[in-house]
C-alpha cells in the first residue's frame, strides 16, 4: 500500500463527500477508492468513517488523522512547491473574493498593484457580503471580516477593525452628549439591514455584552446608502472603521462611545489546502498578506 496516496484518497473522501465524488477527482475508478480506503483502515487497524448506504461520518480517530493527513500533505506539496518556483514565473487565473466595501476600498487597490508587477496572472475578484465556501465555488483566495468558523482552512491574521457609532457634527450639536449605549434608544439610529442584527446593537461594559435596541427614519442593506443618510445628520450609525476612516479624519463625523465598543475584529486572508496551492496562489497570498497587514496598521484600524 502506499501510505501517501492512501492518505490523499482518505483526505479527498471526505472533501468530496462521498466515495463515488473522491472517485471523480481522483480519476480512478469507485472500486480502488474503496480497496484503498479498506487498505488504510486495515494497515491502521483503526475505522476511519462510519459509513451507510446514504452517507459517511468521521469516526474520533477518523478525525485527528484527517487533520495529521492534511498538514502532511500540505507539508509535501509545499516542498514540491517552493522547488519548482524557482525555475518559472507565476501565471494562469486566480480567483479572489472579499466583501463589497472592504474589497472596493482596500482589496482592489491591492490586486491592481499586485496585477502590475504580475503580468502573466489573471484575477476574478468577486465582491460579496455572503461568505462562499472556498471549495464548492473554486475560489483559491478569500479576504474574510470577523470570526472563522471553517477549521479546515488556512487563515493568516493581516489586522483588525472596530465597530464604531458615529455621528455628524450636526446631529451631536442638536442631541447633546451620549454618554451610554442606551441613550440611543432615545434618537434615531440609521440601521444597516444587510446584518442579522442590524437592529440590535451590541456593547460591552467591564467585559459584559450589552444589546441595544435601534430604530430610526432609515433601514438599508447598503452601507453607502447607510453611511450618506449619517453624513446628513439623519441619526447615528453603526459602521466597520474602514468604512468611516475618511470622513472621521476630515472630521465629517465623529465616533462616540468608543468606550463601549465590543471587541475588535479580525481580518484574515483564508484559503484552503485541500488541494495543491499554485505558484500564482502562494505568491499572491504572501504578497496581498505582507500588504493588508501594512495598510491596516494605520489610523482608526490599529
């Protein structure tokens, strides 16, 4: 048996889901899927799925081995990797996705600088607040806001963003101070619908989550739209820093309970080793990495 291409075929299994999937990818036939998947368990002496006529489930040993298989894997093809980029440029396509905002602000900008100095590598970055799954849409890269939930994915930390009320000069010299979180229940708040909790603003007090109800004149699933209504003294509003750098530096608006705010966010470039990582993709991700970590150690972000 050999133990790598055991391992790969094990790793493909539950990737794809199923064993006629890893069959598919694999480009080998149902029958070596399952006398591999056999030959494996049998030379561990340990099940690796529970299997049944419709579906497969990790066993608890299936599971650490999965992830000892994968950093394995990961581990060879890397070495294969950096040896064989030594000898060409990196080329052929990429695809990239990030949020509308974040990706139109600070991704883009990037991708064209990165396109510059890379002329032999196309990119298809799509913008989208709905997060894909990396592998069911083929996206080898993804620029990610907030907590990760997916553990089967590589994450590298480039920053943080806070979540900040702001509000126009205008609006502060009408309403007076805001000294606590549940003084905006008393004034109109401009609510970003795009968000689950979009009317429920979250705080914290000594480590204490505090959700605050929020009404107002405007709801909108558009942040622009949000952010123009707030700009023109409609209400306050709830916004990523990135999102309102510009205009709190020229002093358009102001943030307020900065002392309340939750925790920071992180921003992660994320993608996946479930298949071999390119050249083109290995590149791009130290690059746009090395880049967001340098641009979001400036202003409101650090």
């Amino acid at each position: 048996m050999n133990k790598l291409n055991a391992m790969a075929t094990f790793v493909q299994i539950v990737d794809s889901g199923s064993l006629t999937g890893a069959a598919e990818v694999l480009d080998t036939s149902l029958p070596t899927v399952v006398r591999t998947l056999a030959s494996l368990e049998e030379h561990l002496n340990t099940r690796l799925l529970n299997r049944t006529t419709r579906k497969f489930t990790l066993t608890e040993e299936g599971r650490g081995y999965l992830t000892r298989c994968r950093n394995i894997l990961f581990e060879i093809d890397n070495a294969e990797l950096e040896l064989s980029a030594k000898h060409r440029r990196p080329s052929g396509k990429l695809s990239v996705t990030a949020s509308v905002m974040f990706g139109s602000m600070r991704v883009a900008p990037l991708i064209n600088r990165f396109l510059q100095q890379n002329s032999q590598i196309n990119i298809n970055l799509n913008l989208s607040d709905t997060n894909v799954n990396l592998i069911e849409e083929a996206v080898d890269v993804a620029i990610r806001i907030g907590p990760l939930s997916d553990s089967s994915m590589i994450a590298k930390n480039v920053g943080h963003v806070r979540r900040s009320v702001c509000a126009s000069p205008k609006l502060l010299n009408t309403v007076g101070a805001i000294t606590h979180p549940k003084d905006l229940q008393n004034f109109p708040c401009i609510r970003f619908s795009g968000l689950s909790h979009g009317a429920h603003w979250q705080f914290h007090d000594k480590e204490k989550t505090m959700s605050i109800a929020v009404n107002g004149p405007l709801a909108c699933n558009q942040i622009q739209v949000s952010l123009d209504a707030v700009l023109n003294g409609m209400g306050f509003g709830l916004f990523l820093s990135y999102q309102v750098e510009q205009q709190i530096k020229s002093g358009e608006l102001q943030v307020v309970l900065a002392e309340y705010e939750p925790p920071l966010l992180p921003v992660s470039v994320v993608y996946s080793h479930a298949k071999l990582m390119s050249a083109r993709v290995r590149v791009f991700v130290d690059w746009i990495t090395h880049e967001l970590r340098k641009d979001l150690s400036y202003g409101i972000d650090s």
